[in-house]
C-alpha cells in the first residue's frame, strides 16, 4: 500500500515539475573569478530575453541571445527579466542571488508568478469536479463501483482509496496532455486569438446543446467494455488504474462538457494551469469513492438517481451558454465586429438566468417538498441575479460580470488608441500621460476598469491625463502587435493590465502600475 501510494505521489510530482520547466526558458548559473561573479545566460535557440532591470543598473530594453556580465560579489542584486520567442512572451521573473558565499552561486526564482490565479484556476477544478459528481453519468457509478471494491477483497477501503488517487492521476495527466499536445505558444495566445475564441465559443455551445438533451457527447462503447472487462480479470493495482480508466470513459458525456470548459479557462493563464485545475476536478470527483467506500452505510441516506439530475444538467447548459459569450466577446472585440455590444452581452446573460429560474420554476408544486426547497436555494439567486443585471442594459458598472462583459466606455473622459496620437496632444497641452496597455482577452483589466477607473475619485484625478488605451491583442492592421512591442521594447512588460504615467515628454515619472482593485492604491500612485 505505502509503496504504490509513493508511486502515485511521485509520479504525479514528477509530471507537475517537466510541466514547470516548460516556462524556463532562460537557465542562470555563475562561477566565481577571483573577488567577483561572472553570470551567464543560458537561453533556448529561439528565445530572446529582455534584461529589464539590474538593481540600479539601466538596461537598452532590447532583445539578446546571451547574457554575460562580471560583478564584484557585494554588488549582485535580484535580476528582473522575460523571454521572447516568435509567437509568446513568458510573464516577467526575478532570480536572485541565494548563496552566502561567491563560490555558493545559485541563482533561483523567487516565486514571481501569479500564485493567486493558480490557486483560482485550482477552486475552479474544484467546483467543477463537485458538479460533475451529481450528474447522471457519475451518480448512479459511485455505489455501483463502491460495492464492488467492497465485495472484491477484505480491503475495500484500501482499494477504493486507489481508485480515488487513480482517477487524480489521469486526470492530471489530460491537463498535462493538453499542454504537451498544444505547446507553450499556443496555450499563451488561447486568451487573445480571436480564432481560437471563436472556435472555444463554438465548443461551449456544443456542450450546452448536449447538456439540454439535444444529443449525448460519448465515447465509444467497445473502449468501456474492455477496460471493464480488462480490469474484472486483472489483480492487483493495474486492475484499479484500469477501473478509473472506466469512470473516465463512461462519465465522458456528462464531464466532457465541464472539463472543457475547464480547461479552456486554465489554458489562457499560464502553462501549469491546466494541469492544477484538472487536480482540482479529480480531487472534487474522486472525494465520494473514497468516502463511501470508508462509511458505506452513508449510500443508504444518499439521493437516489432520478429526474433530478435531468434538471442538474439543463441548469449547467445555461451556465455554459453564459460563459460561451466571454469567448466570442474576445473575437467580437479584437476583430471590430461590432456584433455583441455590451448590452446585448447583459442581456443575454439575463435570459440566461432567467432560464434557470423559469425551468425550476416550472411544475415545481409536482415535486417533493426537499426538492422545491433545493429548487428554491438556485431559484432565488437567480432572480436576484438576473435583477442586479438589469441596469447594466442602461450603463450601470455591474461589477460582478467585469471579468466576461465587454470594456465599458467610461464617460467624461477622452481617451486616445493610438500612442502617438495621444503623445501629440500631450505634447501639445503640456498635461502629463497614462498609457493603460490592456487586452480584450484580460480579466483583470475588466475587473480594475470596473473597481478602479469607473470610481469617481478616480476619475476626477485622471482629467489631470492624457489617457492612452493601448490593446495588445487587437488584430486589425497589426494595431496589437504594434502596441505589444512597445510595451516590451520601451517599458520591459509583457503583462496586462500595466499601467505607465509619462510626462508631456514621454519621459516616465514613476514605477509602472500593475493589477489592483483598490482605488485608494491608485489614487496615490498618480503624480499629479
């Protein structure tokens, strides 16, 4: 038991950490030569790193293919980079000195990425994974596989906790598949390629479609049948492996649409994210195999299978009709089309949940009495959902939709797309200049346009700007490549939302400002 627990463990380690080397570019090592230091480099072929700062040092923000620099021990300070190919950039990182001695050279990140989107993406999995446990292709498997593993051996309990920790391991391995089979470019560009949006907002559909009934997304049977068969016949800890493989196949119809949807989500933010959240769902998935084969006297208080899960299903379509609209809001945006403005946006997501509430609603008297009371627990928050939305169709901020609405246009206020165009009427007022380098594809700059610039405190100090709006991911005529360069090549940042204060010269006045959802911190960060 202990040993193939160590297995597993050491297995799934070994797979999240090839899975993190594949953002590491940039390899940093030292030797020590006499009383200094000689750092090197070491990049990839294809890869061209930005020296963004050196301590007090200034860089050319200009790209290189090898770093070498000789430094007197005392003066070695945290180095701030990022790397470039032809397609992606990495998100910057800091490596520092960590040894105490000139011959001890280490230089290690420091954790600079974005721990909190990970544990995010994690939750997601999480939630996703306890969803998809109440659908009718995993409910009604949980007591047939339990009393199975029971009756099998003397140790059910052992068997069926296998079984959980199988179920993590293959799923964790899809969301390193997914990067694997895809690459590093390609999962950096799923937030901001307008095809790819319109192509996830298709799937979404599809998933939905299958979801309300219209057809059933699943796997072959003939795969099912002989693992089943396989595993009956096999001993040992294959035929547990073999089991979940099982689980995967036949719940296909009903956690395809969720993992996808899951996955679709993790791949925009960073390499490791599909791999977490999967490990999120697989937990979630794997949590009542595991507890009802422990205490299996609980099966007999469970809800049996029934019409319920029908109505589980058609409330998660809805949900996924809702989210499908972030994904062709991206290609709407980014292309100009002009096809779903943010009212309609609102609007949709409106009958959206009215949907919910109408379907619950419905011949709601003919069930039992628990079941309108659970009924009544999602009836409620969606009208009070749908409710709060409605202003959003006459301009109101409705914040809790501003990571999927589209921008919303912020009155008052002139803002200028080109960055010489907003250079020139600086330069021509004398008022000093915030560039905002945004994307149609970022969450966080629809969460802070909607926290942060539409406060009014906020706002009456921005009049004191010229305020540039610069998309990194627009695709008409080059707009975004060209804004994402600068970026890059003048202010070494790839991320967004980043914020720059130049004066009327283009000369800039203070550290650059990242994501934030407190006024109060913007506010003091202005100059003027």
């Amino acid at each position: 038991m202990k040993r193939i627990l160590n297995t597993i463990v050491f297995a799934l380690c070994s797979l999240l950490i090839a899975q993190a080397e594949l953002v590491q570019p940039v390899k940093w090592s030292g030797e020590e030569i006499g009383d200094s230091v000689r750092l090197k480099a070491a990049i990839e072929p294809g890869w061209h790193m930005t020296i963004i700062e050196f301590g007090e040092r200034e860089f050319e923000q200009e790209f290189i293919d090898s770093f070498v620099i000789t430094l007197a021990a005392t003066e070695l300070t945290p180095i701030r980079f990022n790397a470039c190919d032809d397609k992606m950039c990495t998100a910057p990182e800091v490596w520092e000195w960590k040894g105490s001695q000139p011959s001890a050279v280490s230089l290690q990140p420091t954790g600079d990425t974005d721990a909190r989107s990970l544990w995010l993406i994690f939750l997601l999995g999480l939630l996703g994974g306890l969803l998809a446990i109440f659908t009718p292709c995993v409910w009604p498997i949980i007591p047939m596989t339990v009393s199975f593993f029971l009756k099998r051996t003397d140790q059910g309990a052992k068997n069926a906790v296998l079984y959980g920790l199988s179920i993590i391991v293959l799923y964790v391995g899809l969301g390193l598949l997914v990067t694997l089979l895809f690459g590093a470019s390609a999962l950096n560009e799923l937030s901001t390629n307008a095809i790819v949006n319109i192509f996830f907002f298709l799937l979404l559909v599809v998933f939905a479609l299958s979801f309300f009934g219209l057809f059933e997304i699943t796997l072959p049977d003939s795969w099912s049948t002989k693992l089943d068969s396989k595993a009956r016949s096999t001993g040992g800890f294959l035929s547990i492996l073999l089991m979940a493989f099982t689980l995967v196949i036949v719940s296909f119809s009903c956690t395809g649409p969720i993992i996808g949807t899951l996955l679709v989500e993790a791949a925009g933010h960073s390499l490791l994210a599909p791999a977490i959240g999967m490990l999120g769902f697989a937990v979630a998935l794997a949590l009542p195999f595991s507890l009802f084969a422990m205490f299996p006297q609980w099966l007999k208080s469970a809800p049996k299978s029934g019409d319920w899960m029908t109505s589980f299903k058609v409330v998660l379509a809805f949900l996924e009709l809702a989210l499908s609209l972030k994904f062709l809001s991206v290609a709407d945006l980014a292309y100009g089309w002009g096809i779903l403005p943010r009212w309609l946006f609102i609007a949709i997501w409106i009958a959206c949940f009215a949907g919910i509430a109408i379907y619950l609603l419905w011949n709601i008297f003919r069930v039992s009495k628990m079941r309108i009371a659970i009924r009544m627990f999602v009836i409620i928050p969606s009208i009070a959902f749908v409710v709060y939305l409605i202003p959003g169709l006459f301009g109101a901020p409705v914040k809790a939709i501003s990571a999927f609405a589209p921008p919303m246009e912020i009155e008052g206020r002139e803002v200028f797309h080109d960055y010489e165009e907003g250079m020139a009427f600086a330069r021509q007022t004398g008022k000093p200049v915030i560039i905002d380098f945004t994307g149609y594809g970022c969450v966080n700059c629809r969460k802070m346009e909607a926290f942060v610039l539409a406060d009014d405190s906020v706002k009456a100090r921005l009049e004191n700007y010229v305020f540039i709006e610069l998309y990194v991911d627009d695709k008409r005529d080059g707009i975004g490549d060209r804004n994402s360069a600068l970026q890059r090549e003048q202010f070494g940042s790839n991320a967004q939302p980043f914020y720059v204060q130049l004066d009327a010269y283009g000369h800039q006045v203070a550290e650059p400002m990242a994501f934030t959802t407190d006024p109060e911190e913007f506010i003091n960060w202005l100059k003027y």
